[in-house]
C-alpha cells in the first residue's frame, strides 16, 4: 500500500524532529514551487505499506495571513494527501489545537500525534488521549519525537485511515447566532454557484469570507465576481452588526468560538493537571513584574541602558590595548620597510584597514555577550513582547520585533539574518515594511563607526550617545515603517499569538559558545571581506598617482626650503637619533617639511580614482558639512559599513606622514580642523539611516522577490539620510551648537 502523509503543526511543535525520525535518510530537501518555503520529502516504510512523507511549514491557522499559512493550504488542498499528521504540542495543548481544529472544519482526514508528551508530564499535565481522541472523533496518540516513541503506532494508524477509507466529515462549530445564520445563507449562495467548492466545502468557504482570507476572497472576485460582491456584503453586514451589538469583529468571533470550543473538549476530563493549576510557575511570578504595564517597559529601558554602560566601560580596556598593538606594528613596518608603494599598502591598506575593524572586536564581544545573556534567558522574547503594542501603532507585528534586535535592535546584529527572519512574519505588507526598515538598526558593522567618532567627539558621554543612538535607531525605523505602510504598502493588520518561553539561568558556557559563533564572523568577516574591500580601496585612494610635474613641484618647494636654513639644522634632523630633543630651529624645520608632506599627501589623494569621485560629490555633501574624505568613506562604506572605518583610517594616516605622531584615527578626527561635533552628528546620522550594504540590498531583493525594493532601499535610504544629515548641520552651524 502506498500514500501519502503530510505532517503538519504549530512551528516548535516537533515536525522536524519526528520527520527526520520516520524517513531517516531517506529524504530530499527542495523548495515548494514558485516561492522560498523549504520542502521536506521522504518515505516510510513499515511491513507492506510504504508511506510518503512531506514536512510541511509550521503554522498557527489555515487562514491564508503568511507565505507559510498559504503553502501549507495549497499544499492540503492541490495534492490532497491521504492523511494529515497533525502533531500537537501536548505542553501547550490548547493552543496547539487550534490548529487541529481547523483541519476538522476543512474536513480531511486527520490524525493527531500528542507530542511533546514527556514535556507535559514534566510540568504535571496529564492528558487521556482516548477521551481526546472521541471528542474529536480523529486518531490521538501520544509521541516523543526526540525519542521516536509512538511513532509506529501513529504510522499504523494514519495507515489505517487510508486503508478503511474513513469518510471525515467538516467539523461544524457554532459562531454565534448572528454569524451562523449569515454563513447558512453564504453556504446556499455558494453551493448553488458551485463557487469553490470543488476544493473546499461551502461552509467552509463561507468562514474565510467572514475571516476575510485574502487568497480565497480575491480567487472569489476573478470566478464570480457577482456571487463575490454578495458575498462580502452579508460579511459587512453582519460586521457592522456585531459591531453594534457585542462590540467584536468576525474574525475575533470566530477566533473566540474556537478557543471555546477546544476549552470545553479539555474540560470534559482530557487534561488534567496534578498540581494546584492556581499555582504560578515561577516564570509566571517574575513575568508579573518584568513585563508590567508600567513597571515592565521602565524595566526594559533601565536594562538595555545597563547593558551600553557594561560594555563600553569595560570594553575600554583591551579595546586601548588593541589600539596600541595595532599603532606598533604599523611603525615597526613602517621603519622596516623603506619608503614606496609596498609600504603603503601594507600600513595604510592592510594594518590600518584591518585593525581599525579589529580593533573593536573587545567591544563587539561584551555587547554580544549581553546580547546573549538576554536571549538565552528569555528576557529578550518579553521584550518583543511588550513592544508588541507599540509596534501596532506603527503598522508592523509583534514578531517584527524579533527581526529589528536581530538586525541591531540593541546594537550589534546584522541586516541579513534579520531580514531572513522577517519570513516568520504573517501578512505580506508587514513583513515587506520590515525587511524595509530592519536596516535601519544599528548593526555590528555599524558599531566601530559610531564607536570612532564617539571617542574622537562626544568622549565624556559615551554610553549616553550610543542609547539615543539606539533609541533614533528605532524611532526612524518605526515612523519610516508608518511612512511605508500609509502609502507605498497600504492595508490591514492581522492579529498575533506570540510565544513567552519560561526563563531559565544562562549557562556560562551556552554564553561563551553564542559570544564566540557571533564574534567570529565579524573576525573572518574582517579577515576577507573587508581586507579586501581595504586593498581596493587603497588602489583606489592611490592611483592614478601623481604626474611628475606634480612630484616635482614639491620636491622644488623642499629643496628650496632645506637652502633658505643653515646646513648644520638639516644636518641635525638627519642625524639625531629618535629619542633626543631637538634644537628649536631643527625643529621648525621638521614642522616645515610636514607641512610639505601632507600637501603632497592630499594632492596625491586628490589625484586619485577615490579622490576625484569623493570631489565631485562634495558640491552635494558640503550641505551636510561631509568633504570629499568623507565622502570616500561612505562610498566604502556602501559595500561594508565597517570598511568606513579602516577608509577614514587610510585617508587620514596617507595625509599624515610622520608615523610618530599618528596617535588613534579618533585623536586625528578630533584634532582635524574640518571636523566638529556637529559634523560628526550629522555622519553617525546619516551613517544610521543610509543605502544598508550591498549584501543586504541583495537579500532584500530576493526575500521581497523583487529588485525594485532593492533598489528603492538604497534610495530611498540614502535620501532620507541625507535629508537628516543636511537638517541637523545646517540647524547646528545656524544656532551655532556643537560647531568648534
Ligand atoms: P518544528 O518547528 O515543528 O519542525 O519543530 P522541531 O522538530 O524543530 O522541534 C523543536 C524542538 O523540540 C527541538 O529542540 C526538538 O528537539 C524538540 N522536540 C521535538 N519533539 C520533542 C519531544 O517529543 N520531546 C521533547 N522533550 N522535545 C522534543
Ligand atoms: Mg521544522
């Protein structure tokens, strides 16, 4: 006998597990057709029946709000496998069966896999599966994935649905008088246009109307668009009178019902708890603290703004370290080697460059070793879930909340992964407004920029800066997801379960472990990428070099200037070893020449590829107070924002030239008569909200699936950012606050 299974669940709730435990290695790994959910497929075999298996993706509901909710759907509906495996997670029971439940509503053949049962006893839940399995009138048998317990005798079973050809009748749950009556008379207008109904039963059709499923109401419009427009006006008249009447939509009855109808299975003696079910667990008690109404946000802020503190002022110390480490390799090649193009590339290009990112790889690790003391105890879950509220204003979802700390919500992620993890998001339109707006979070790349210009300007405030830094972060992000979601991406919001996992001490070493994975992509990240963006960058800062006539101009103006002194003052900056005090006419002298050296450092830099870009950008960003450095810079900084650092670093030691002198890029910037506060405020600005790196343009054009979205991010983005950048200096140099 040959069929086929398709296992369904709760995300969490085991499929995977029991999945890979049925089908062992024989499975194959593709992707549902047209779209990026991962397929699962592969076969089980036990005594004369061969089982074909699918993994399909974890949902909450049937109703088509996310990508997973429609594949899932599809799936059951166009392959019509023989059974559905619905696995339940027996801990958390009565959520778990929402789901269950509307797999009986849509009437095909289901059976149950309790899992998660040895979990369930654990927390003193009893469940009888028999009693569970009569109510619903489907096959309920208790499993542990992990293990693989039950997991023949739920083959066998699913086995035994297809082979006695159970008939599954739809579930019929009562909505409540006045939506029952209006879905009897959507359920005859339906059946008589035979609207639908060779994939789905009328009732059930009449339910997505009232839930107002996108898929099926604009299938409906295409088929008969007549019966449509009748259709979704009973559906607003009955709204408008609930409305009325108990203050409630359809879809919050609907849901509502539901929850009733699986509370009054569970109490007809399924479940049965063996301790006092008053008693609060104690992650319950401390819930009733940290996520209170007024205590749980003060909370939440008190604990981020000491997580900043923790970490920039213990991370001072080695970061200083690095800092010194780095400065005395560089000389000690810079004196090794002798004057030329190798030494530039190896000090400007490769040891500024890289230490400049390296060197914050101190502070990198203790913010995410916050980060994943925060994770790891569930505190961070408690976070989404008190911002849920407000991200509500703002037309997004609780579970973007999620995707915003991944990107760099309390600093230190990365766009990537986060807007990888927008795919967990319901409806589309959310989930487009924040793949749009997670780059905007001040991701690790970000950190060593602002980190720079913190210590070159606003010293004395470190952690103050870097929390408002944050905070502007998340306020751009949120009113640029409103902008968004009021025009560009109009439409409803849909409603949300989000999960709260008890809390549990970190260990040290599960820490150690999520610090270490995390730190060491930003290390090879350095080692490759941007090592490699540095060296171009150098090409790009030092060719095409300097015609001759342009050399020899300034060797003319050092020779004049050797001449005009007496030989013995030349002679003595010649000779005089480092160390030794110089006399103050040696001295001028040596000032002199420097002052000779750097014009012919930036005519170089000038010349170049970068310079000349960076210069014909300036007639634009001198609004903004940037000049052509910087300009470099954040041109560098569109491939990797880390590689913003090491370019300024290049720009600055190449105008510099005496290698003695070259204290921290940061003591450089302060010194620097074309930077100020304000300058530098306007930058970390436009640092926050401009074009996100190439690597994440890219992942947003394939997980929006279109290139247009990609390129209206780096746009959109880098307008928006210059817009801010231009309000703040011009504001700034016209008040005169923060200017030198
Ligand atoms: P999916 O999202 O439904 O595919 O869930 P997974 O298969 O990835 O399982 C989620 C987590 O639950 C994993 O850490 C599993 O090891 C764990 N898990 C799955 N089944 C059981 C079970 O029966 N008992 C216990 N204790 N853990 C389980
Ligand atoms: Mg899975």
């Amino acid at each position: 006998m040959q069929a086929t299974v398709a296992l369904a669940g709760n995300p969490n709730s085991g499929k995977t597990t029991l999945f890979n435990e049925l089908t062992g290695a024989r499975q194959h790994v593709g992707n549902y057709p047209g779209v990026t959910v991962e397929k699962k497929e592969g076969t089980y075999t036990h005594k004369d029946f061969k089982l074909h298996i699918v993994d399909l993706p974890g949902t909450y509901s049937l109703t088509a709000y996310s990508l997973e909710e429609v594949v899932a759907r599809d799936y059951l509906v166009n392959e019509k496998p023989e059974v559905v495996i619905n696995i339940v997670d027996s801990s958390n029971l009565d959520r778990n069966l929402y789901l269950a439940v509307q797999f009986l509503e849509m009437g095909v053949p289901v059976c149950i896999a309790l899992n998660m049962i040895d979990v369930a006893k654990k927390r003193g839940i009893k469940i009888n599966a028999q009693k569970l399995s009569s109510l619903l009138g489907v096959p309920v048998i208790p499993t542990i994935a992990r293990t693989g317990q039950g997991k023949q005798e739920l083959m066998e079973s699913a086995a035994h649905i297809v082979q006695a050809k159970t008939a599954f009748r739809p579930l019929k749950i009562s909505y409540g008088d006045d939506v029952d009556r209006a879905m009897l008379d959507m359920e005859k207008e339906i059946e008589a246009g035979n609207f639908l109904t060779a994939l789905y039963p009328a009732r059930w059709i009449a339910l997505k109307y009232l839930e107002k499923d996108e898929q099926i109401l604009s299938q409906g419009q295409k088929l008969n668009p007549d019966l449509a427009a009748r259709l979704e006006e009973t559906v607003k008249k009955v709204s408008s009178h609930l409305l009325n009447t108990l203050d409630t939509y359809p879809e919050a009855m609907v849901a509502d019902q539901r929850y009733g109808y699986i509370k009054s299975i569970l109490k007809q003696g399924v479940i049965y708890q063996e301790y006092d079910p008053n008693r609060l667990y104690s992650s319950d008690k401390i819930d009733k603290v940290l996520t209170n109404r007024f205590l749980g946000p003060l909370i939440m802020l008190a604990v981020i703004a000491g997580l900043f503190h923790l970490v920039f002022t213990y991370s001072a110390v080695p970061v200083d370290w690095l800092g010194i480490f780095f400065g005395w390799i560089g000389h000690g090649v810079y004196t090794i080697l002798p004057d030329g193009l190798l030494r530039s590339l190896i000090v400007s290009g490769i040891i500024d460059g890289v230490g400049g990112v390296l060197g914050f790889v101190p502070l990198i690790m203790f913010m995410f070793f916050g980060i994943a003391f925060l994770e790891d105890s569930g505190y961070l879950a408690r976070v989404a879930f008190m911002l849920d509220r407000v991200f509500r204003i703002f037309g997004l979802h609780g579970s973007s909340v999620m995707a915003f700390i991944v990107s760099g919500g309390i600093a230190g992620g990365c766009a990537v992964p986060g807007v990888m993890a927008t795919r967990t998001l319901k409806s589309p339109r959310e989930r487009l407004a924040t793949l749009l707006t997670v780059p905007f979070m001040n991701c690790g790349a970000k950190l060593p920029v602002f980190a720079l210009l913190i210590a070159a300007f606003f010293t004395r405030y470190e952690a103050a800066v870097m929390f408002a830094i944050t905070l502007g972060a998340w306020a751009g992000a949120l009113l640029v997801a409103k902008l968004l979601r009021v025009t560009v991406i109009k439409g409803e919001s849909t409603p949300f379960v989000m999960e709260l996992p008890p809390y549990r001490m970190p260990t040290f070493k599960g820490l150690a472990i999520h610090t270490w994975e995390r730190t060491w992509q930003y290390i090879q990240k350095a080692g490759t990428v941007i090592l490699g963006f540095s060296i171009i960058l150098w090409a790009m800062m030092t060719f095409p070099m300097l015609p001759e006539s342009g050399m020899n101009e300034f060797e003319s103006r050092r020779q004049s200037l050797l001449e005009s002194v007496p030989a013995s003052v030349s002679r003595e900056l010649v000779t005089t070893d480092e160390g030794i005090d110089l006399s103050g006419a040696a001295l001028n002298l040596k000032k002199q020449l420097q002052i000779i050296d750097y014009a012919k450092a930036e005519a170089g830099l000038r010349y170049s590829v970068a310079g000349r870009i960076g210069i014909a950008l300036e007639s634009v960003s001198q609004w903004a107070g940037f000049d052509w450095r910087t300009n470099i810079a954040l041109l560098g900084g569109f491939a990797a924002k880390e590689v913003m650092v090491s370019t300024l670093g290049t720009a600055y030691s190449m105008g510099e030239v005496d290698p003695e002198a070259s204290g921290s890029l940061s003591a450089k910037l302060a010194k620097d008569p074309g930077w100020s506060p304000l300058m530098a405020l306007g930058l970390i600005v436009f640092t926050m909200f401009y074009a996100p790196c190439i690597v994440a343009v890219v992942c947003i054009a394939k997980e929006s699936g279109s290139w247009r979205w990609g390129a209206f991010t780096i746009v959109f983005n880098t307008l928006l950012a210059f817009g801010l950048a231009v309000l703040i200096f011009q504001t700034g140099s016209a008040l005169g606050i923060l200017v030198k």
